[in-house]
C-alpha cells in the first residue's frame, strides 16, 4: 500500500490519543480558554491530547513538520507535515455527544489545502467504535473495511451535511445561507464535527458536506477519506478547498450544491 509507514503511524497515534481523549472525557471537563469567540472552547483535554500526538510523532519523524490546532505549527526538513486536530468537535466533547474525533493527516508541501498533498490521514472516534483511515492511491477505510460513497443523486434528493462557525459574524452569513437551501435538498445535517463529516460522505451516510471557515487541521484527514473514497473535495470559486469553503461529494452533487451556494451568496 502507498505510504503505509506513515499510514500507520497515523493511525496508531490517532488511536492512543483519542483514547487518551475518551479517558480524560470520563474523568470530567474543564474549559480551558475560548478563541475566537466566547463559545469557541478549548479544554484541557485538547492541549493534554495534542501534547501526546506532538510528543510521538517527534520521536517516530524527527524531521518532519507540525501544525496542531492548539501548540501551533513548527517547520521540518523532510518536506512533510503532521496537521492535527487533537480533538474536532471540542463542544461535542464539552457536552459528551458521540460525534468528536481526533484528527491526523501528513502532507507534502506547505501545510496549506490550497498547495498541498495529503499522504495519509486517519480520524479516530471512540465514541462511535469507528477508526476511518486513507493513505494517497491506497483508498479509504472504516475499521478495515472499504469506504463506499452514495451513488449521485440530484440535488433535491441529498442529505447534506454542514456545520456553523464559532466567530457570530460568519455564522449569520450560515444561517442566511441554510434556511433557503433547506427547500433545495432532502434534509441538512448538523452534527458537530468537520472530520466525521466528510468521512460519512466517504462511506455513504451522507451525500455531500459544505462548511465555511475550516482551518487546515479540521479538513486534512476527512479530504482525503473523500478523495480516496471516489469524491470530489473543492472550494466554493477554487478549485481546492479554502478558508472561504469546502464542499465534499461525488462530483455531480458537488457541482450543483456548488452552483446554489453561489446563488444564495455564500
């Protein structure tokens, strides 16, 4: 299989953390900052997680790069970065709802969506009992077994996923943006975390995903489940995912959910 070294350094560290996650969640919460807003957390358990991830992978690839949500990014020489999320979904986490992950991906190139391409990804959810895994021309997995995506359907006949940024400026821009498409598609989904979206269009539990504001570690690992799965992953006027959006499906689906974005102003 195509980078399955660093495949399975993914996978395990994910593994590790996320039940490193799962024990301190039992243990109980504590909020340790917000961010970009009031309602944009970050506990403890986030720092004591991606503490851990940071910790192995320097000891398993020394020369590699780093980007985490919380410690921030540190350069390399092997032309490879770790872009982690230690837990995605952190108010999930807060409120001990199932849908929270860690998330790690290695890329080549700058740790930008823009530029760069991913190697190998896994996203770890304990709570679900579900590990999704991909790896560049080696597909896509959910606990070992083949990640299919939904035949396209038009767009009116599609479960959609999105989510709603934390900063309220953005989200007003959201909510004006969902309550039309409401009338367009089958139903929208809001479950609370970037990277189990994308990996259920991955493996067929939703027919396409859109967000706005997504940071490089939300998407990393879940692009690649989608890409590796058959789908397309693009911005809303790029072909590459941005901050601005990120839009994931098979490519039918994905160019008319694009085309309506478009229209109602995204």
């Amino acid at each position: 299989m195509p980078h399955d070294d660093l495949l399975q350094i993914a996978r395990s560290v994910a593994e590790e953390a996320a039940a490193l996650a799962d024990r301190l969640r039992r243990e109980g919460v504590e909020v340790a900052a917000t961010k970009s807003s009031p309602i944009d957390i970050v506990t403890a358990a986030d720092r004591a997680t991606e503490d851990l991830i940071r910790a192995r992978l320097t000891d398993l690839r020394p020369d590699d790069g780093f980007l985490g949500e919380e410690s921030g990014g540190a350069s390399g020489s092997s032309g490879l970065t770790w872009v982690v999320d230690p837990i995605d979904g952190t108010v999930n986490y807060l409120y001990d709802l199932p849908n929270w992950s860690v998330s790690i991906a290695v890329v080549e190139g700058d740790p930008d969506p823009a530029t760069w391409t991913a190697l190998a990804g896994a996203v770890a959810a304990p709570r679900l009992g579900e590990v999704y895994t991909a790896s560049a021309g080696g597909g896509a997995f959910a606990n070992g077994s083949p990640m299919r995506m939904r035949p396209p359907v038009p767009l009116d006949r599609a479960l959609v996923a999105t989510g709603f940024h934390y900063t309220q400026e953005i989200r007003r821009v959201q909510a004006r943006v969902a309550q039309p498409l409401l009338a367009r598609v089958r139903d929208l989904r809001r479950a609370g975390g970037a990277a189990i979206d994308l990996a259920y269009v991955a493996g067929g539990r939703i027919d396409a995903y859109f967000e706005q504001g997504l940071s490089p570690w939300d998407q990393a690992a879940g692009a690649l489940l989608v890409q590796e799965a058959g789908g397309t992953v693009r911005g809303l006027d790029e072909e590459r995912p941005s901050r601005r959006m990120t839009i994931a499906g098979s490519a039918p689906v994905v160019a008319e959910l694009r085309e309506a974005l478009l229209e109602l102003g995204a």
